[in-house]
C-alpha cells in the first residue's frame, strides 16, 4: 500500500534538484544560466526551493556566492536550521559535474511541468464535475490553463523586479543587435513604421475610419507585408467580407491588377501572367482568413493559441464582433457595455498571446457634421473604453472623399490620435484606388 501511495506522488527528481544546486555552489558561473531556465516554484522540495530562492536573490543584487556566502544569507532570511551546513555540503558531494547543469535544470523543469499539468488537469476535472457555467466557457477555462502551462506561466503573475530587469536587458541586447531601425514589425509603410515605431508585442492597434476609407485596404496591406518580411502567421479574422473577397483584394494588392478587372474576370494575356505570379507569391506566406462572422473573442483566442508561429492578429471590424462571453448577445445588452467588454477582451488576448493585435473600427457620422471632416477620438462609435485599452488609435482621412477638387488627390491622411510608443501627428500616404492599397508617398508604379 506504501510503495502504492509513493507511486502516486507529483512527478519530480530529487537527484536533478539537488544536482543544480550543488552545480551553482561547486561553480557560480552556473547560475546565470539557470535562472534563466528554471523558477524557484519549478522547485519540489521545500528545502530545495529555499536555497535557490536564498541564490536568486543573490544574484539579483550581484552579490558573491559560494557555500558560506549562501549559508549566511539563509540564515537572515529565516530559512536555515543547525541541519542547513551540512545539506549545503551534501549537495556539492553528490553532483556528478557543474558541467552538465544545463541538463540537470531541464529534468527540474520538466517534471515542473508535469506536476503543474497534474494540477490543471485535477482543476478542469474539478469544474466539469462542479458543473458551473456553459460548456464553451468550462472549455475556454481549460484552454487557458493548458495554454498558460505551454508559455510557461503556471499562473504566478507577481514577478520579483530582478527577474523583470533580466527580460529588459535580453530585450535590450536583442534590439541593439537588429538592424531594424524599430523595435516592432514593420508595416510595410516606411513613414507609419516611424511614427509607432512599427508593430509591438502585446499591443492593441486600432485603425478607425468613416465606411470607404480604405480601413480593410490598409489592414491587409500590413497583413501582407508582415507575411512576406518575417516568415510568421497572420491570422485575419473577417466578420465582413468573405475569404474569396479578401483573397481577390490581395491578389490585386500583390500583382498591381485593378481590382474592377479581377471582379469582372476580363483580363489580358499579360495580366494574367502577373496575377499568376502573384498567386504564386501568396501562396508561399502563411496567411490564415477565418470569415465566420459571429464569432467571439474567446473563439479567436482559442484559434490563436493553437497556431505556433504566430505573428500578427488582424480583426475587422469591431463592431460587428459578439460579446466576448460565448457569442450570444441579448436583445436588451447594453451594446456600449458588450463593445467595452470586447475591447479590454482584446487587449488581454494581445497580451496573452505577445503579439500585436490590428482591430478595425467605424466611427460614427460625428464628423460630417463638422466644418473639419478629420475624425477625432470623441468619434469612436459605442465606447470611450476603446480608447483606453488600444495602444495605438490610427485615424484614416482622405480630403479627396469629401471634396472632389482637393489639390491633395489620392492622399490619404493617417492620424496617429494616442500612441504608446511615441508622439501624436499625422502621416500622409499615397492611396491607389484602382488596386485598393496605400504605399509611401515617394512610391511610383511604371505600369498602365
């Protein structure tokens, strides 16, 4: 019954615990490279956990550790006993090399993740069985949890500053070693990428324009770029248009083909080459189009999570999503409410998923009623929340759609109204209605 019972214990290995921690005592140039690989939780024995706890901190404030050094530290964080020297000894005794930490941290942090599963797995069981809410919140409950275990956060959201500055600094040297002129994706508008230092991690982005603007245009002409520059997954949720549409404006985006020509299918023997060539090119980038129009945030969630090198997340529009609950809105839902609901849904989802997410939004007639037609952030249809959980709010104005004669034909204003990561203003961009897309200004197409 006992070797029954010791069976069922959590997963763990006291012999690679005791092996990293005798590696960090015997060589402390071993430490900086576990601290990167293992946490004081990934820890399954009390005793264990206190002495790397009692090094972490240590090594956070660079002070000098060897067995003494940590001895004494121990003792004034309450943590060692008379027992304490001599298991310090044992470590170093039993630890076969310094040189194979590197191995011993992984077993650590293997059966780390094993026993946070267990305890997942014991939770989502808990709540089938509780039978509290719907099955498709119970399910996205579960996808959380599995999720979080697979980026590595089991849940343990209050971080200690030493281990935050650790990922600055390796974000830090990261950048200086680019040769991007930005820290985040870049557009594929060289102005644009300059005014929000191009597209970040975890960021909210939201481009708002009257209907005809060019707010889908602008949407896939990043998509596209994003796809073909970096080599990652562009998930493009439509609740407007259908994949065929959205294909047929990238092909016209991609082979410079009017876009009325690809409509109408009469095309020359030379634009059929280009178009081909394009398809070509298209298809070699990893753009994902979901055109399901009811579908809720925590649906993209879980959609998201389940691709592995995602790199950007597009959504248009906003105001045709469903709350961010299971999908079902009541009649009588306050819809300021439900759109406030679906934007912070949307920044956590940035968040958890550490990739820029691009959300689309109309705003409302405000501003024809206005001697300045340019949008303005009171202008956000539904919600003021909107505002607040987007990092970026871009504003797209074309002078040309109010007033034929404008000397400023085919200029599209991009008016970068809240900015995270740098100053407010505007940027003008070339608008190219016959293959619905923007380019840069200086941009010039020798074509027909």
């Amino acid at each position: 019954m006992e070797e029954e019972l010791l069976q069922r214990q959590l997963p763990h290995s006291l012999e690679a615990e005791q092996s990293v921690l005798g590696s960090m005592l015997i060589d402390s140039r071993c430490v900086a490279e576990v601290i990167g690989l293992v946490r004081p939780d990934d820890f399954f024995l009390q005793q264990n956990k206190d002495i790397y706890e009692t090094i972490y901190t240590m090594f956070n404030f660079s002070e000098t550790i060897d067995p003494v050094t940590v001895l004494e530290k121990m003792k004034v964080r309450g943590v060692a006993d008379e027992k304490t020297a001599d298991y310090l000894l044992q470590l170093m005794e039993v630890t076969p090399t310094a040189a194979n930490v590197g191995q011993y941290a992984q077993i650590v942090r293997d059966r780390a993740m094993l026993r946070n599963l267990a305890v997942a797995a014991g939770d989502i069981r808990e709540t089938v069985f509780a039978g509290v809410g719907t099955p498709a919140e119970i399910l996205e409950s579960a996808e959380k949890k599995i999720y979080a275990l697979r980026n590595g956060n089991a849940g343990e959201t209050l971080q200690h500053i030493g281990v935050v500055l650790v990922n600055v600094f390796d974000r830090l040297d990261e950048l200086s070693r680019s040769d991007n002129e930005f820290p985040g994706l870049s557009t594929g508008l060289h102005d644009l990428d300059h005014k929000i230092n191009g597209l970040n991690k975890s960021d909210l982005l939201l481009i708002a324009a009257r209907p005809g603007m060019g707010k889908t245009s602008l949407a896939l002409n990043i998509a596209l770029d994003v796809a073909k520059k970096s080599a990652k997954t562009v998930a493009f949720f439509s609740l407007e248009m259908s994949r065929e549409q959205l294909a047929m404006r990238l092909l016209s985006n991609e082979s410079f083909v009017d876009n009325q020509k690809l409509l109408t299918g009469r095309l020359t023997e030379e634009e059929w080459t280009k178009i081909g060539i394009a398809s070509s090119a298209l298809s070699q980038t990893d753009i994902r189009v979901d055109d399901n129009p009811s579908i809720s945030v925590a649906e993209m969630n879980a959609k998201c999570r389940r691709l592995d090198n995602l790199g950007l997340v597009l959504i248009d529009y906003l105001q045709l999503m469903t709350s961010a609950g299971n999908g079902q809105t009541s009649n009588n839902a306050n819809r300021v409410q439900v759109v406030s609901d679906i934007s912070r849904a949307l920044k956590i989802m940035a968040k958890e998923l550490n990739v820029p997410v691009i959300c689309l939004s109309q705003l409302s007639r405000a501003n024809e009623s206005r001697t300045d037609k340019r949008p303005m952030l009171s202008d956000l249809r539904e919600s003021g929340a909107i505002e607040q959980d987007a990092d970026e709010v871009l504003f797209i104005y074309r002078d040309d759609y109010y007033h034929p004669d404008t000397p400023e034909k085919n200029v599209a204003e991009i008016i970068v109204a809240k900015n995270r990561h740098g100053e407010t203003g505007t940027v003008k961009l070339q608008w190219l209605p016959q293959f619905t897309t923007f380019s840069d200004r200086e941009w010039k197409h020798d074509g027909p």
